[in-house]
C-alpha cells in the first residue's frame, strides 16, 4: 500500500498539481511550508513522481505506416457523411410515408366503405343473394362464379368496346393500388374494394375453396354494384349482359364528360372509393420511390464506409 | 510552410497540405491510441479513423492548439474503437496476437539506447509491458488523462482541450490516475528501477 492512499483527495490532487508546476503560487506555497514539516507528504511527492517519471520513461512507438489519405480516400470520406445524411432522411420519409399512408387507411377508407356497403346493399338483386349463398357452402373447383370480380380487377377485359376500352386505364389503377396494400401490409380493417379485387381474382383462379369472409362481402358489394344505378344502360351499351356488368364500376372514376359518368357520379360512396384509389396510387409511388432510394443510398453507404 | 498556413490550406480542401499535418502528427496520434488501446492494431485503425475524422472536420477547425483539437479527435476514435471491441470480443482475439506484435514493438532493439546489454534491453521492454499494462487497468478517463500528461507529457491546458473537459477535471483525474498506478506499479517488483522500489519500501 502506497503513502498515497493515506491522502485525501485535495491533497492527492495538491501533491499531483504540484508535481508537474501547475498549482497556484498561493496554494503551492502553502504546500511547500507542509512539505517541509511532514515527511508523510514528501513520500507521497516522491512516490507521484517517481510515477509520472515511469510513465514518461515509456520509449515512443514507430508509427508501422504512414496514415496519409490517399486521393481516392478522402473522397470517400468526404462522401460517406453525406451519404449517411441522405440514407437516414430517405429512410426517415420512407417510414413517414408508410405510416401516414396506412393511418390514413385504417382511419378513414374503414368508414366510409362501411358507408357504401350499407347504401348498396339495399338494391341487391335476387341473383346476386344466390351466388353470395353459394359461396358461404363448401365451394366445389369452379365455385366461385367469381367472372365479375376478375373483370373488375383486369384492365378491358375482352367484350370491351370503345367505351371500355376507353375505361380500360382506370381498373388497372386499381389493381395497382391494391397492390400498394399488399406492400404497405395494411392493417386487417383496411377492407377496400382493390383488395378485394385482387382477391377475387385468387379465388376465381386455382383456389376457390380459399374464399375468406372478405371475398364474400367483396362480392356482396360487387353484385350490388352490378345492380346500381346506371348500370342497366352500361350493361346495354356493352351487349353482354351480366358479364360485362363488371367493368361499369371502372367508369366512376372517369371525370364529368361521360354522359353516364353525370348519372354514376350521384352515388356518393363511389367518389369515396376513387379517391382512396387515387391517394392509394400516389402513396405506393412515394413509397415505392423512397424505399428504393433508402436502399440504393444504404448500400453506397456501407459500401463507402467498407472502403473508407 | 508553417502549421497555420498548412492548416488554412487543408481547410480549403488541399489534400497534400492535410498530408502534411498527418506526417507531423501521425507519430503522437498512434502512441496516443496505442497507450489507450494497449494494442497495436486497434491503435492503428483508430489512428487511421482519426485522421478520416480530421479531414472531414477540419473545416469546423477555429484556431487554438491544433495538436490539442487532433487530440480530441483521436480519443474519441480510441474509445468507439474500445467500444466496437467490447461489442464484438472474437477481435479481441486479434488483439491479442496484436498485443505480441506489440510487445516485439516496444523490445524493437531500435528503441534501445545504444550501449544496452541484450538484458538491459530485454528489461526495459518487460518494464514496459508491465508499465501498459497498469495503464489497461485504469477506465478510460483517467488512462486517457495520464497517456496524455505523463506519457506524452502534455501541459494540463492541452489535455484538458484533448479531452473536452476543464482543467480541474484534468488535476483530478490524473492524481487518482497516478495514485492507482502507483499501487500497481509496485507489483512489478524486480522490473522496476531501484530507486521507485525503495519509496515504496520506506513508506511501510
């Protein structure tokens, strides 16, 4: 045990301070007429000393290289901040986006969906209640009866005439933006008709028995939609009957000019539906667009950073 | 050129000025991180990592000791070196092959005063380990103050600028630094030169 621990900490720090010349001419006089009188202390200077003395005695390392930036080097390190800067707010807007978008979802498509079910349900035709009750038996391979659905997810399906065809760039919106749901995993409430859509077109393909309970409302709505306003005169104009019923809900999006689109754009919820599709498809962009960005920018990162 | 004049030109992105400063530093910087780290090729890459930072920074460099701002910076890359290390242990594995390489470093016969007998020598470099390895036995703060002070044998202005903090926080932690060191120390026994045995011995 050395003399030091038997100092208390001012004098230890005293003793210290005075060692190396850079304690306060007053406190170092003070210290000096101590030292005179108590060996005690003068071991503890000694032992102080004696210590820094060792430490300073430690021979100066050779460097084992030269630690010069390359050219090539300081470029990187001037980039890397950057990049890393850039990585973080594209990674940040990313996840703002994502959240905004499915907060958005959860909070208002929920409502006012429930608000087109209810107003569409009314007019549901006979038929259509037959093939929802079809659906809720154990479904046998072709049971479905799903060709609406499909039409509805697939851009101008075949019996499409000028004016389909004219439509035919609108579903495709929606099935993208159904897709946007599938990307943002939207949460369970976020029942809207894209999705539904593509749904149905699962159901109608290889897996029919698959039929969840949202591929029954999906195509509840959808027969309703069938049977809604406007729909006779669609339905003539296509010359297919039932089959083509389907496309007709791709025209609400059309804005004013269509002589049908006047009579459609009454039904208020559709409105709804279309913009969610709409903001939809601007948020899978964005979303889309940002994660990309995110990830190029984090692979330069961590590859300027392996390089730094 | 002078510091100064070498410093503005970096400043203003040239690199060979920067170099220049590396090459006049660079020997300070690494036995700075090699008695923080206590091995060789951590003390290395924090060095490197150091110089990268200063190069970035050097622009936001405002005058006053340009050896006491390098200073901060490379303590800095010591301790989030130290702290990757404590994240990942498998490099201290590494580190410890480094530690023999380190060791042969501090015996480099180079370093020996002319004249040495080969034991003198070989003392010299066992005192040594012994002396870094008492340094390794201290927390960060007060190793960084007493490498900085005692073996660099900086002034308590400049190692208080090298660590950020005032320099009252400098005298204390370096007098506990140096009384734990001396408790340490006296376990070398035989390494030690026979004059600081003796004021060991006297104290009782």
């Amino acid at each position: 045990m050395s003399s030091l621990s038997n100092l208390s900490p001012r004098e230890l720090e005293w003793l210290s301070a005075y060692a190396d010349g850079e304690l306060p001419p007053q406190e170092a006089e003070g210290l000096r007429a101590r030292l005179e009188q108590e060996p005690g202390l003068r071991q503890a200077l000694a032992e102080i000393q004696g210590t820094s003395g060792l430490l300073r005695s430690l021979p100066a390392l050779r460097p084992p290289r030269a630690f010069t930036l390359s050219a090539e080097r300081a470029a990187v390190a001037r980039r890397y901040p950057r990049l890393q800067l850039a990585t973080a707010l594209a990674g940040l807007a990313f996840f703002l986006v994502v959240g905004v978008d499915v907060f958005a979802r959860a909070g208002m498509a929920a409502p006012s969906l429930r608000a087109a079910g209810e107003q569409v349900a009314a007019p549901l035709s006979e038929p259509a209640m037959d093939q929802v009750q079809e659906k809720e038996e154990p479904l046998p391979e072709e049971g479905l009866q799903l060709a609406p659905l499909e039409a509805i997810g697939t851009p101008a399906p075949a019996p499409a005439e000028a004016r389909a065809a004219e439509l035919a760039a609108t579903p495709s919106a929606v099935g993208e933006s159904a897709a946007a749901e599938e990307l943002a995993a939207a949460p369970p409430q976020t029942g809207t008709a894209p999705s539904y859509a593509d749904t149905g077109q699962a159901a109608a393909g290889t897996q029919p028995a698959e039929a969840t309970p949202e591929a029954e409302a999906l195509a509840m709505e959808l027969q309703a939609q069938a049977s809604a306003p406007g729909d006779d005169q669609v339905a003539g104009q296509a010359q297919e009957g039932d089959r083509i019923a389907a496309p007709e809900p791709a025209q609400v999006p059309v804005p004013g000019g269509d002589p049908s689109a006047g009579q459609l754009s009454e039904a208020a919820p559709f409105r709804a539906l279309n913009r969610i599709a709409g903001s939809g498809l601007a948020f899978l962009l964005a979303e889309i667009g940002l994660g990309a960005a995110a990830l190029v920018l984090a692979v330069l990162t961590l590859r300027s950073r392996r390089r730094r | 050129m002078d510091e100064a004049a070498l410093i503005t030109q970096a400043q203003r992105g040239d690199l060979d000025s920067f170099n220049r400063l590396v090459l006049d530093y660079q020997g300070l910087a690494y036995n700075v991180a090699y008695r923080i780290m206590g091995e060789a090729a951590p003390a290395e890459d924090a060095t490197q990592e150091a110089f990268l930072s200063a190069y970035r920074a050097i622009r936001r460099f405002r005058g006053g000791s340009f050896r006491g701002w390098l200073l901060r910076i490379v303590t800095h890359a010591c301790y989030d070196e130290l702290r990757r290390r404590k994240r990942r242990p498998s490099i201290s594995l590494e580190g410890f092959e480094a530690d023999s390489e380190a060791g042969e470093s501090e015996s480099n016969p180079a370093l020996a005063s002319p004249g040495d007998g080969p034991e003198t020598a070989a003392e010299r470099s066992a005192l040594a380990r012994g002396i870094q390895e008492c340094l390794e036995r201290l927390p960060a703060e007060f190793r960084t103050v007493a490498v900085l002070a005692d073996v660099q044998e900086l002034e308590y202005q400049e190692v208080a600028a090298a660590i950020g903090r005032p320099v009252g926080t400098v005298k204390s932690r370096l007098a506990r630094a140096r009384a734990r060191l001396r408790d340490c120390l006296q376990g070398l026994g035989e390494l030690l030169p026979a004059s600081y045995r003796l004021e060991g011995e006297t104290i009782g």
